[in-house]
C-alpha cells in the first residue's frame, strides 16, 4: 500500500457527508504540514473530530498499512555506510551461515576490496531503494512497492567488477526485498553498466521501471543463495 492508497483508504473509511469530507480535504491541502505532524495525521485526526472516522477504523487502517509495509523503516536509514553494510551484508548473511566477513586468514590477498567470502568465492554487496524518481519528497514518503505503477529509480554505485567474483545487488521496495545474483563479468558487459570514477575502475547501473526486466533471469527467487552464489561464480 503506497501513500496515494493510503490516502485513498483513510478517505473512503469516512461514514460523514460529502461536505465535511470535502471540508477536510481542503483544509489539510491547504495546511503547510511537516514531519511529525503530516498530513496524514492532520486528515484523520480531522476526521475523527467531525465523527465520521472511529478510532477503531484508524487502529485498523494503521495495522493494515505497516503489515502490508514491512520494510519502510530501511528508507528511513539516513546514512549510507548504516544502510549498504549494517543493513544489507547482515541482510545477506542471515540467509547462510557459511557467508563470511573476509580477512587476511581466509584470503591472503584481501585488503578490502569486497564484502563477503563463500568458499574461495569473493562477493560485493551493493543495496539501493526503490523511490518515485518523480518525488521531491524524503525517502520514506516515496518509497515505492514491488507492484508500483510510478516510474521508479534504483542506483547501483562504485561497482568494481575486477575485484569480485559474483556481486549480490539487494533492492529494496516497501513490501518487498529483491535480490539479484549477478557474475561480475555479467555486470561489466551489462548495457546498463556506465563508467563511473578513477578512470574507469568503477561503475555504476541505474535501474528503472522501463529497464528492470533485464535483470529477471539474475533474480533470487527459491530462496537458496548458495546455490545461486556458486552459479553465477561458475559464469566468470
């Protein structure tokens, strides 16, 4: 449920007449609303004033709109370094415990340069948040689902195919987590694959709702990453 059907929800909740809605309505549009005080708060807090909206109905709402919105509070991490390795490598590595942290004992020739080790396998970890690339907005307001109609943007950032086997790209929408399991070589003969910094070193992929389909057959989608892991290895 995206806030244009939240909104559409909290509306048709009301049993008032026509007018207070509409009454409602234009006072909350003409309201200069901030966070935390929004204008979904001003909409139905008005609502339940004029009778038309039970607190019941709003508990209802409320736990329909976070059920159906899992992963919302990922948008609200502001900082990347909290979003790309505190959220999405944890996120990774719950799905096996055989998924390492490298270090010099595993690899020898570490010194940074990816994320996570599977059995000689090098793995980088790039995370990236579906929005409404037509928004203006913070991240969490337009932070879209897996099902959207809107155009939606995703950015894939300082992509170093030469130092990785596989790359693992975890997109977030507010319902739902992708995962795409992508060799490394795969990733630099990508056609969305752009140069990026330092001389072309690393790279970049922006992926959107007209280019997304491309990257289908990469999808994870019976939950075996191990497998999935070792196949895209098998590719480079």
């Amino acid at each position: 449920m995206e806030l244009t059907e939240l909104r559409d929800k909290i509306r048709s909740s009301f049993t008032g007449s026509k007018e207070d809605l509409e009454a409602v309505i234009a006072i909350v549009e003409e309201d200069r609303a901030i966070f935390p005080f929004n204008e979904y708060e001003h909409l139905i807090c008005n609502l339940i004033n004029r009778g038309g909206l039970s607190y019941e109905q709003y508990i209802e709402i409320r736990t329909e709109y976070i059920s159906e919105n899992p992963n919302l509070w990922i948008f609200e991490i502001s900082a990347p370094r909290g979003f790309g390795e505190s959220f999405a490598q944890t996120y990774i590595q719950g799905k096996s415990s055989k998924l390492k942290k490298p270090s010099k004992k595993l690899d020898p020739n570490y010194s940074g340069q990816y994320d996570l080790w599977l059995d000689g396998i090098t793995i980088e970890v790039k995370a990236s948040r579906a929005v409404d690339r037509d928004s203006d907005e913070p991240l969490y307001m337009k932070a879209l689902s897996r099902d959207t109609k809107k155009k939606f943007l995703m950015n894939f950032q300082q992509l170093k195919p030469d130092c990785c086997d596989v790359f693992i790209w975890v997109a977030v929408f507010r319902d739902e987590i992708v995962l795409w399991i992508i060799s490394s070589k795969d990733v630099a003969s990508n056609p969305l694959y752009s140069s990026q910094h330092r001389g072309g070193i690393e790279g970049q992929v922006m992926v959107t709702s007209e280019n997304v389909n491309l990257l289908s057959k990469y999808e994870l989608t019976d939950d075996n990453i191990e497998k999935a892991i070792r196949s895209a290895a098998s590719q480079k």
